[in-house]
C-alpha cells in the first residue's frame, strides 16, 4: 500500500500502532510465531474487532481464524512506523532532560541515532554526551544540511523553542520532537510530535485526586 492510498488514516489509529509493534516484537522474541486476534486482543487489552478494523486499515496483513504470522506483521508494522529506515537525530538544548535522551536513545534505539548537540552555552562546547559532540548553535543549520539530519529534538526553554523553530524552518530538517512546553507552528512539510511532560503529570495529578475522592 502506498503512502497516497494511507492517507486517510486517522490519526488515532496511527497511535496505537507503536503498541501493536512493541507487543508483538515481545512475542516474536517469546518465539511466538502465530496469533490470533483474540489472543491478541486479550494480552492487549484491547477488544479483537478493534485490533481487526485497525489492520484493515492496512490490508488486513493476513487471514483471521488462522490468525497472524507474528514476524510479517512485525516487519509490516514497522515498515508503515518507517522503522526500517535509519534516523539521525540532533539535539538543541543539552541540559539535563537533553543529555538524559541522547543516552537513553544511543542506547536503546538503533534506528535513531543522535549525531550531534547544539547549545548556547559556551562551557558545554569542549564536552560530550556519551560520544556525542556538542557545538555552538551557529553551527546547527550547516551541520543539518551536511549531515543528512532528518530529527532534531527540542529540549530547551519555551522562548527558545519558538526561535529555534523559526531556524529549523530554514532547513531541509524532517521533523521536530519537541519536548518545550510549547505547540510549535511549522511548514507543512515538517512534521512535528510534541512531548509534554508535565501534561502528562498533570492527567497523572488529575487521577489521583478523582481517585482519593472517589473512595
Ligand atoms: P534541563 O531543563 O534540560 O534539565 P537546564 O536546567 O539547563 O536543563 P533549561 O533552562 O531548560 O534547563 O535549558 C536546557 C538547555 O537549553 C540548557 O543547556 C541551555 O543552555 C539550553 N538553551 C537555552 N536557550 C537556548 C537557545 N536559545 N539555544 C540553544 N540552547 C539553549
């Protein structure tokens, strides 16, 4: 299926196939070759016609009843992610939340890749993040071009965030993953996922007390 034939897909579906692809890899390392839906839907939590709608979306990938080939629709997931592509990263903002990542990812991730740190503090320029270089933010737009960087994930302040957009706006740069507590505004042809932290304490701070009160 072709990128122009996905576009219809909505967005809901799209996240949840992170959690399909996660799940499945789980049972693919279990050495677990076939599934069905229901089983599926039973370790997920997630009712089987959804699961079944949800892959209709991209054909099916496979008979029900025989269920699925876990490893194909492993990789066929992952293929609709783009995970079969390698991605290099850049990080602006090298604070503690920034080096936190680029040593979780580096690690973690071996599709995405961080290459290089940007900051305007001069006193980190001298340093690394693990084996990452960190420069000047003059330097970020040519480094960008040069290097081929598809990502560059924000971890700076709001204020900073907003301008740097601008910058990043000027470059063949993909995407932005954005950690600011800020919603970016961008060309169309830049995608961007934001990661708010603190939204997502404060859902966590919500259900506590609904909960407390509950009882
Ligand atoms: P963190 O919040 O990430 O734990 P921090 O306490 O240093 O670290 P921030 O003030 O959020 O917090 O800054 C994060 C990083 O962003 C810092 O290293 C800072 O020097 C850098 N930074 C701030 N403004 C800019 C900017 N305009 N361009 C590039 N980097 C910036």
């Amino acid at each position: 299926m072709t990128a122009v034939e996905e576009r219809g897909i909505s967005q809901a579906v799209i996240g949840r196939l992170p959690r399909y692809y996660r799940y499945l890899g789980d049972l693919k390392s279990e050495g677990v070759e076939r599934i069905s839906s229901q089983e599926l839907s039973r370790i997920m939590n997630v009712t089987a016609s959804q699961i079944r709608q949800d892959f209709n979306n991209f054909g099916g990938f496979g008979q029900q009843g025989y269920g699925y080939n876990t490893s194909y629709l492993y990789e066929e997931i992952g293929k609709i992610l783009g995970l079969n592509k390698q991605h290099d990263m850049i990080l602006i903002g090298a604070g503690n939340l920034g080096q936190a990542l680029v040593n979780y990812m580096n690690l973690k991730n071996r599709g995405f890749s961080f290459k290089g740190a940007f900051d305007v503090n001069p006193s980190l320029f001298d340093k690394r993040i693990g084996n990452v270089p960190i420069y000047p933010m003059d330097r970020m737009p040519s480094y960008i071009s040069e290097n081929h960087i598809d990502i560059a994930v924000l971890t700076v302040p709001k204020a900073a965030a907003i301008e740097i957009t601008g910058v990043l706006a000027k470059t063949p740069i993909k995407a932005i993953w954005n950690f600011a507590h800020v919603d970016l505004k961008v060309p169309d042809r830049i995608q961007v996922e934001s990661v708010h932290l603190q939204d997502s304490l404060m859902k966590l701070s919500y259900n506590i007390r609904r909960h407390e009160e509950g009882k």
